[in-house]
C-alpha cells in the first residue's frame, strides 16, 4: 500500500532507539523526509548514518539529525531552527523513572510533566497551524499502554501522560480536524527496549524475584507471548501517518499484543 507520504516532512523525537527509531525507519521506507531528535549525539548520528544507508538511498528520502534535548526551550529552538514546517510530527520523550510514589518530590513531578506532558503540546502548537495552511498533517503522541492499564511503578508516566491525553482529546477535535490535521496518541505495550529492560529490573528489585522470571511473567501474560519490536510499532505510526488515516483523529491507538483484557 503506498501511504501517500513520499516527500512530506517529518521530525521524530527519541528517534536514535527504540520506538522513535522504529518510527523514523518506517517512514523513510515510505519517501518521507526526516529530521531525528535525540538528546545523545554519538548514539543518534550512528542511527541515521544506518538508515540513510538502509532506507535513503533506495527512497530518495533526506534524514537529517538534531543532537538536542527536545524537552527544553533552547533544545526546541534549535531543532525548529534546522526546519520549522513539518507535515509529520511524532512527539516521544523518555519515560520519567520507576519507583514509589512516597518518594517523589515536586521536582520529580514537574520534570515528568514537562517532560510527557508539556513538550508535545509544545511541539503541537508550533507545528499545527502551518499543518492547517497546507491541508494536511499528522502529530502521533508516543504515549504508554500505562494510560489504559496503569502500572503502580510508573505513577510519574501514569500521571504525565494521563494529562497528555486529556489534553489531545480536546484539540484533536478542534477546527484542524476540518483542516486536515489529525492527532493521535499511540499507547505501546511490552516492546523490546531499554525501557522495558528498566522496568522490569525495577519490578525484580521491588519483588525480590531474579530478573529472568519476571521478565517471563510479563512475556507470558501478553496473548501474543512474546514483546513487540520496533519495527512493528513504526509500521502502525506510519499508517496514522498515511493519507488513508485522515479520518482517525482523536484516538488512543494500543498496541500490546493483546494485553489490556478490557472490552473498551
């Protein structure tokens, strides 16, 4: 299926890694040109020399990088002083630590909202506007499954990104949607990333089991039986991102492998 993306504009946050790479990939696969955001300059220029060479050269697409912390006001600055129009934006921001909530201070809490909360706003209001000029675009948010089945570890994400979504439910339906503009929050599960790796070192240390069991719990509790990849997470982001996607704005997309047992 050719998503109807071939020459549009993305920036992707978090993208030397993870899911933001994952993202990043599948849409250079699809001939969108991409700027990737990430705060580790080694890390992110190793990741986009790997796609360029991957994926560029057969699309004909750009990949440009931006070494900044995209959670701050000088970071924001520099990289929309790279590029300010974007078609595609895909806010992602590294999930706030595990731990009790008895022990996070205001601090903490302020720098989780910032962070999960305040940053993607941030980038929606600087981007949308020209997105509704042109008649087209696409903001993704990289939220959390926590948002539908929260987990006691990651009260600071659970909170911060609970904001994140209220707030999109609103002003995805506002006058962009007649605009062209969709916006959307895409709700992860278990994927294989440093994230999960945290997480579940932090719930071994909180039980008091090795890491291998709990790691096989949590694998044995998804239907699926196994975590996802990145791949497969960039794959569905592209399709929010696509032309066929125009009509689904609002919405919290789950991808878990079926794990959140709710019917809604």
């Amino acid at each position: 299926m050719d998503l109807g993306l071939r020459g549009k504009w993305a920036l992707v946050c978090g993208a030397s890694k993870g899911l933001g790479l994952g993202c990043a990939r599948a849409l250079v696969q699809e001939g969108v040109n991409v700027l990737m955001v990430a705060r580790g300059r080694e890390q992110l220029e190793t990741s986009a020399t790997e796609l360029i060479a991957a994926c560029a050269d057969s699309t004909g697409a750009s990949v440009l990088f931006c070494a900044q912390d995209i959670t701050t006001e000088a970071g924001r600055a520099a990289v929309f002083a790279v590029r300010g129009d974007f078609d595609i934006v895909v806010t992602n921001a590294g999930g706030p630590p595990t731990g009790n909530f008895r022990d996070w201070d205001r601090d903490a809490w302020i720098k989780a909202v910032d962070a999960n909360m305040l940053t993607p706003i941030e980038l929606i209001k600087a981007t949308v506007d020209g997105m509704a000029a042109r008649g087209f675009g696409r903001v993704v948010n990289i939220t959390s499954s926590a948002v539908k089945s929260p987990i006691d570890i990651l009260g600071l994400s659970n909170g911060a990104r609970s904001g994140l979504t209220g707030f999109v439910a609103g002003v995805a339906r506002s006058s962009l949607a007649a605009q062209g503009v969709t916006i959307n929050n895409l709700l992860p599960g278990a994927f294989d990333t440093d994230r999960l790796r945290s997480t579940l070192q932090g719930t071994a240390q909180k039980s008091g089991q090795p890491l291998d069991a709990v790691t096989d719990q949590r694998r044995q509790a998804i239907p699926a039986r196994r975590f996802g990849t990145p791949d497969e997470f960039g794959a569905v982001c592209a399709f929010l991102c696509s032309r066929q996607a125009g009509y689904i704005t609002g919405q919290n997309v789950l991808v878990d492998g079926g794990a959140y047992p709710g019917t809604f």
